[in-house]
C-alpha cells in the first residue's frame, strides 16, 4: 500500500507550501479535490484538535559551506515520539534548488525513494514503533552555476491512515481528504565562488567527501528541474 500511495504523495505535495512547524506542534493537511484541480488547505495545528497518529523528533546533519559546483551531504534522523507507531510516513523533503537531477544516498536495507521535482522522499519496509528511529543520508551535487545559498527542507511527513482503508485507492484516498502532518527543519549550506586572486586571508570551504559506501543507491529526478 506505502509503495502505491507514495504516487499519490508526490501529487499531491506539489500543490501543498512547505513550512518548518516547531517540533512540538505539526503542520496538519488536508487534501480536497474539485472536478478539474486538487487543491490544498494547511492550517496550524493546535491544542484543541487532534493531534496525529505519531509526532517525530527530526535532527539534520549537513556541510554549512560548499565550492560552486560542489556537494552537499545531509545526515537526517527521525524519531517516533508516538502515541502510535508509524505506517504511513514518508522521510526526505525538499531538495536544494539548483542541483544536478542525480543524487546519491543511503537508509535501512529495503528503503526505496522517488525524486520528482525537488521533492525526495523514502519509504521503509516496515512500520516504525514507538521511540524508534529511522534515518536517510543523501548526498546531492551543485550545478557549477548555483551561486547563494543552498537551502533544502527536511523531515518527514506522516498520514493518519485507519485499519480497514488498505484497499482504497487513491483517488478515494483523495476524495476522503486523508490528514497529513509535517516536521520539517531548513538546512542552509552557503556556496563559496573563490576570488580570482586568492589572498592569505582566502579560507576555501573544506572537501565534500563522495558519499558512495557499499550499500548507497543512485536516484535520478524524473523532472530533471531543480
């Protein structure tokens, strides 16, 4: 079902504004759909409505200086605070702009990911209990003219999806306007352009190591529009 529906998930964020809510709060989602558009209303979370299903703790590791033309690593964790397990969770976010449409990456033995647009996410095999953590490093590769800074939004996003809707497809899914939360946490990494004449006083940013172990997977955008 995570595999289908995450199709849906790629959809149906592109029409969803991207915010990084305070980790005790969540961004809560609800998609609707009229005859020729889908459209998104976000509202903020607060006490007196329900809360989700799970909330998670997102920590982000990541280069804070790169050369133009170079990479960026990021290290992120997700940590289920509960109540409840975790079944319908998507990890990733927002990619940089101004990236190359190929990337690199690694997470728990069965991941698989998608990258459209500038949105990557991943999905596990299985749920993720209560105080659990799951993780994603992924490493991406600037184009030479990217100049800025380079800013991505990473966490998770997480449905509340009850027992009994496995079957439902998701154009249902759509219709039943499905609540979706978000943690999201910006990570900003400055490009450096070297001066034509370095001085004493010209600091280059430190080498962006190749992520490449053993068990790392290459994904490419299927948009190539970054």
């Amino acid at each position: 079902m995570r595999k289908s529906f995450s199709l849906f998930l790629v959809g149906g964020l592109a029409a969803v504004p991207l915010v990084a809510p305070a980790q005790a709060n969540a961004t809560t989602t609800t998609a609707t759909t009229t005859a020729a558009t889908t459209t998104a209303v976000t509202t903020r979370a607060v006490a007196t409505q329900a809360k989700p299903f799970s909330s998670f703790k997102i920590s982000v590791k990541y280069n804070n200086r790169t050369r133009r033309g170079g990479k960026i690593t990021y290290y992120l964790k997700a940590k289920n605070l509960g109540p409840y397990y975790a079944d319908y969770y998507w990890i990733g976010g927002q990619v940089p702009k101004g990236t190359v449409p190929t990337l690199r990456w690694g997470a728990p033995k069965g991941t698989k990911c998608t990258w459209e647009g500038r949105w990557f996410w991943c999905w596990g095999k299985y749920v993720l209990q209560k105080g659990k953590t799951d993780w994603l490093n992924f490493q991406v590769t600037m184009k030479k003219g990217t100049k800025g800074v380079a800013v991505a939004k990473l966490g998770v996003i997480a449905y509340d999806v009850d027992q009994g809707m496995e079957n439902i497809d998701k154009e249902e899914l759509k219709r039943l306007g499905i609540k979706g939360y978000y943690w999201l946490k910006s990570a900003k990494t400055t490009i450096v352009t070297p001066p034509r004449k370095p001085t004493k006083r010209w600091t280059p940013p430190p080498p962006v190591k190749e992520y490449n172990p053993p068990a790392s997977h290459e994904e490419s955008n299927k948009k190539k529009d970054t």
